[in-house]
C-alpha cells in the first residue's frame, strides 16, 4: 500500500505491478474501492482502467493490459500533426510560395474562416512529417534547433551594473572615452575576436583571443586601452556572455566603469555590433581565427578606422579624432 503522500500526487500512469494487483483483486473478488484503497488510487483510476484495457469476453488480464496501455500511449505520439487534409495543402502551397509558418498561420482563418493552426504545428509537421518541405523555410534548415527550456534562467554576471544604471550622456554620445565590447567566435576555432568600438568618436580596437574566456577578454581589453588617456576610457558596455565575467579586474585595472545589456538585449549595443559585422566581410563565420596572423588583424583595424562616416561629415575616425584632438 502506498502512503498518503504518495497518493496525494499529481496522476501517474499505472505500472504492471499495480495492474497485476488489479488483477488479483478482480479474480479473489474485491471490490474496486477496495483494490483501489491497497493501491493508494482513486477508486475512478481503477475502474477507468479496467473500462479501458479488458479483453473483448469481458477478463482483466494484466499482461494484455499493460500491452495495450503501452501501445495505446505510443500511437498518441504518432497522430498526424496536421490532419486536415484542406489545411494541409494550403500550408504547403503557401510555404512554396516563400511564406514562413507564422505567417500561414496568421493568414489562414481569414482565408478559410473556422480552421486554425499554430505556427508551432506547422513546424512540427514540416520536420517531423515533411522534411522536404524545409527549403523553403528562409532559415533552411533540416534539423530544428532545441527550443530553450524556459525555466532555466540565464546566470547573469557577478556584481554587474545593468545598462539602466547607465548615465544618459552616455546614450547621447556626447562625452569621448565610452566604448562597447563585443567578441567574434568561430565553431572552427578556438580561437575568438575581441571588438571594442569608442561610441563617439567611432574608434575601433581589435584583438585576436586565445580563447573567448573571461582572463583572455579581460587581459585582451586592458593590454589595449590601458595607454589611452584616461579621458578616453570612462566605461565599456558588454552583453552578459560569460567572456565578460572579469570586468571587474578590467574596471580596477583601467578605473573605468564597466556597464551590461539586459539579458538577450545585445542589440543595446549597437555600435560594437555593427563593427562586429563589418569584421564578418573579411572573416567570414566558420573562419579559423588561430590562422589570422596579428599583422592582419592590424590590418583590418586600419581600415576600419579609416572608412568614411557619414555622421562625420563623411571623415574618417581617425580623422575626425585627430580634428577633435586639436581642437580640444
């Protein structure tokens, strides 16, 4: 018999133990609240199940029930993801046509009002049932990539300070010295690119890491800004990968601030993001940045400060800089 605490959990499906007791009971004449009591189940659990899994003669037998909860149970998994066959087909034609699976889905109650389908259906019947049909998803994909468990939350970094405690004069770009920090990596390598970029003057850093690991990011920045002046390294704003867990060494080792993106929000950090792009045309993804020699990673640095921006008049920064310096 099964404790009380036992019993008192949500519903679980009956084991062939419990189904032979079943079983016993019915053959030495027991009643159902009975058998149900030595089970620690509610009295509709047992009958449901003796409803459901006799023979056609009306017996109970445990092996053939068990056998026919089990195959029941693994036919459930296999129904169709979209049966209607009228659905079907328009999902189909239109997925042809270029449209993704949201936007079947959106569309097709007004097309035909009263049937619906969820895009998330749509997607299961693609890579489960029709896997031919994945090229013309825009992603192109033939395996579908795990969804995330929503419970389980992202470890933020130590003693961070959020981009909401951000001064605003930071966001208006109107004081030099505050940059954004970003990494390039590569499944072929290792191996990582370290961006920084200065969000008013435009100035972009590059350096090649060993490793994208929060001692190699850290050494990485303050090898490179720790001879600028200090009016030229106030604050770094980072996104939360986990490169970026030692900011505090860079903030004792630099005396800058050391700001962070909310969590998926790399787009608050747009500058650092843009450049990181710009380093994608030179090395593609999937490079091997253990290849990249240093002289051409100077190189690629060069030129990007070097590019006209429109927002200077179309100078470059490291003509607008030296104009600001100047002029200072």
């Amino acid at each position: 018999m099964q404790s009380t605490a036992e019993s008192a959990r949500s519903y679980r499906v009956l084991s062939h133990e419990e189904r032979e007791e079943i079983m016993i009971g019915r053959r030495t004449g027991r009643s159902l609240r009975d058998i149900a009591t030595g089970l620690g189940r509610n009295v509709s659990v047992v009958s449901r199940e003796i409803r459901a899994n006799s023979t056609e003669d009306g017996r109970y037998q445990a092996y053939w029930a068990n056998s026919r909860s089990l195959r029941r149970r693994k036919l459930s998994r296999t129904r169709p993801r979209i049966s209607d066959m009228a659905v079907r087909e328009y999902v189909e034609r239109h997925l042809k046509l270029g449209w993704s699976p949201e936007q079947i889905a959106g569309r097709l109650p007004i097309d035909h009002p009263g049937r619906r389908v969820s895009y998330e259906t749509i997607y299961q019947f693609i890579f489960k049932t029709r896997r031919d049909l994945t090229q013309y998803l825009q992603c192109g994909r033939k395996q579908r990539r795990k969804r995330k468990d929503p419970r389980k939350k992202r470890v933020l970094i130590p003693e961070r300070t959020g981009i909401d405690q951000r001064p605003t004069h930071i966001a208006d770009r109107s004081e030099y010295g505050h940059w954004e920090g970003d990494t390039a990596v590569s499944r072929q390598s290792a191996n990582a690119l370290m961006v920084l970029q200065e969000r008013t003057l435009g100035l972009t850093i590059l350096a090649k890491l060993p490793r994208c690991a929060p001692n190699d990011m850290a050494t990485a920045v303050i090898n490179r800004l720790k001879d600028f002046p200090s009016d030229m390294r106030r604050s770094i704003t980072f996104d939360n990968g986990q490169e970026n867990r030692h900011h505090t060494t860079m903030r004792e080792a630099l005396s800058i601030d050391t700001y962070f993106c909310d969590p998926y929000s790399s787009w608050q950090k747009g500058s650092v993001e843009h450049a990181v792009g710009l380093t994608r045309r030179f090395w593609p993804k999937k490079t091997d940045y253990a290849l990249i020699p240093d002289e051409q990673i100077a190189m690629v640095e060069y030129r990007l400060n070097t590019r006209p921006r429109k927002r200077f008049g179309f100078l470059s920064p490291l003509e607008y800089a030296s104009r600001v310096a100047l002029t200072a």
